[in-house]
C-alpha cells in the first residue's frame, strides 16, 4: 500500500449536489478505496465544468506534497477533452504518477478522426486502465498498452428479485440526450402497447436536452397514461423499481460498459439493449440479455416479445444476468486495483 494519498479526479457527490448529478465512477471507486484503507483525496464537487477544473487544479497544487499517484477519468468528449488534458499536464508537470481510466464509448471514432488530439493526453498516464475490453481492442492498434479493471458495484445495494412469468412492465433509465436515444425507447414502448395493452414504462434519469422531445412523442403516440417519468433515482429507488419493472430496455447509440445494465442484472430484470459500442463486451447476446441493432425498434419489440412469450427463456438469462454481475462486486474490482497501486509504489 502506498505510503502516501492518492489523487482521485472526477465529480463526486455531496448533499448540495446528491439530487442533480448521477453518481460518477469516480465516486464508487473512492468509496471502494476509502472502505479498503487506502487514504485518497478527492476532487472536485463542482458540477459545472469551468468551476470543477479551477477547483481541482487548485486542489492539485495545494495538495501536492501528499499524493504521488492520481487516478483521472477519461471521457473524452468534446466538452470534457480541456478539462481533462489540463488535469493531466498539470498533474505531469508535477512529477505525478497518472493512471488514467478511460470510460468514453465514442473516444475509437473520434480517434479515428483525429488521433493526434489524444495520443498526447493518454501518454501522460504510467498505467491506462479501461472498464471493458471493448475499448482496449478498439485502441490497440494506437500501440497504448491498456489494463482492465471492471467498473465497481456494490452487490450489497442491491436486491435480487425473484421474478416468474415477466409483466409488460418497461424500465428506460440513461440521460435524455441524444446519445441514450430516449426517443427509440417511446417508439418500441408503442408496439408493445399494442400487442399488451396493460404495459406501463417508467423513464428514469435527468434532462440534457431530449426531455421534452421525449413528452412531444409520449404525447404525439397517445402514450401520456401509460409512460411515466421519475427524474433521478437513487439506488434504493432503483430496489422499489426492480420489483415493479421487469424489462429494462437500454436504447443507446454510443457507449463503452454502462453500469446500468450490470444495476439490472443485479436486480433481477431482465436487459434488452442495443449492441452499440462496448455493449457486446459486457452483455452477451441470448446469455445475459438480448441485443438488437441501434434504432431498430421493431427488433427490440420482438426480443421483448420473446421475453414475454417463453418464461424458461427469460428465467436463464435473468439467472446468466446475475453471474455476470458478480464479477463486479467490490472484492474482485479491489484486487485488480491494489496490483497496479502496489505496482506503482
């Protein structure tokens, strides 16, 4: 264990900001080192970016003399990018050990675009990390040499419920924004209205710009009384939800290793997603949920439908959900952590 703190940069939550952000991986990674005695710094509380990147670059200077490592998320999008290149030079410059997590779903395609915006920043790091082999494939032939460390979850927030015979019962719970395609979600929920017209969905998560888009086409569908939304949801919401919901459908268009399906399959529901991006990697096809191709809404209806019409069938991909969470449970995801801390010294 190292002798001194270690650095974690990210948005982390608090009681002022607990209601208007989700919780970050950076968040559940500190608490997995704090529960595991290792003593970290934590940066920033901010939500808004300008204000998080003074706040952690002024953490970064004033903490310098008790932290040699620091672990920095990577998303990669065009907003994030400066902030992120700024924390990584700065904590460079200081002679800091950087080990850099890479999380964003979109960072392949935007490389292949433009490597040269990112190659420099993710040099920066002594250990690059990434929650999915989606993108340390995906990245390979940049030459970047790149460790997989699971995103955590702790089991124990978590309830398993036992479910037979599943209800029409739909759950979408992501951003609304473009990327999370919340209006794919309303188009198939529509065509499964049709054939189960007792079916009720429940969208979950915060506005970013698709909110009221998405209640134009609940509305424009004649879906208002059957489509409810919730805002954000805490993971004892999450536990209320899962024995009410059966289905979750995750209708993204980009991402790497979304922690929400693994919430999913820790709960007991059943996972019908797109493949898009890392998707794959984590969510096997007829094991562990069912995909379909992005923005194919009568495909996702039917894997709903197959769910609905063989028991046995969504029995054992429940069951297969389960297993495939358990490898994201805190002790395993620790292990991993204390070898390149160790590592690193």
């Amino acid at each position: 264990m190292t002798n001194k703190k270690i650095l974690i940069t990210g948005l982390f939550l608090n009681e002022e900001n607990k209601h208007i952000i989700y919780r970050t991986a950076a968040d559940q990674l500190a608490e997995l080192m704090e529960k595991n005695n290792y003593p970290i710094i934590k940066t920033s509380y901010k939500p808004g970016r300008i204000p998080r990147l003074i706040d952690t670059c002024k953490t970064i200077f004033a903490k310098a003399s008790e932290y040699n490592i620091a672990i920095v998320p990577f998303y990669g999008g065009f907003r994030s990018l400066v902030l992120e290149a700024v924390v990584c030079y700065l904590l460079k410059a200081l002679g800091k050990k950087i080990v850099l997590v890479i999380h964003g779903g979109g960072i392949p395609d935007r490389m292949k675009l433009k490597a040269s915006r990112y190659i420099p920043i993710l040099k920066t790091a002594k250990v690059l990390v990434a929650p999915s082999n989606f993108l340390i494939e995906e990245l390979k032939p940049y030459g970047l040499q790149i460790e997989l460390i699971e995103n955590v979850l702790n089991l124990k927030e978590y309830q398993f419920h036992q479910k037979q015979n599943l209800r029409p019962h739909i759950f979408w719970m992501r951003t609304f924004e473009d990327l999370y395609n919340p209006l794919m979600a309303v188009r198939v929920f529509k065509l499964v209205k049709e054939k189960y017209p007792e079916a009720k969905m429940l969208m979950a998560g915060r506005d970013a710009g698709m909110l009221q888009a998405t209640h134009d086409l609940v509305n424009e569908l004649q879906l208002k009384d059957s489509i409810s939304f919730s805002g954000y949801v805490t993971n004892k919401d999450k536990n209320e939800i899962a024995n009410e919901y059966d289905i979750y459908t995750c209708t993204n268009i980009i991402d790497n290793a979304p922690v929400s399906l693994i919430e999913m399959m820790s709960l007991g529901v059943a996972v019908v997603s797109t493949n898009a991006g890392g998707i794959p990697y984590l969510a096997t096809d007829k094991h562990n949920a069912l995909l379909v191709d992005i923005d194919d809404d009568k495909a996702m209806f039917g894997a709903i439908d197959s769910l609905m019409k063989d028991d046995a069938k969504a029995q054992q991909l429940i069951a297969n959900g389960l297993q495939t969470a358990q490898q994201y449970d805190e002790q395993p995801v620790m292990k991993k952590w204390a070898e390149v801390l160790k590592r690193l010294g």
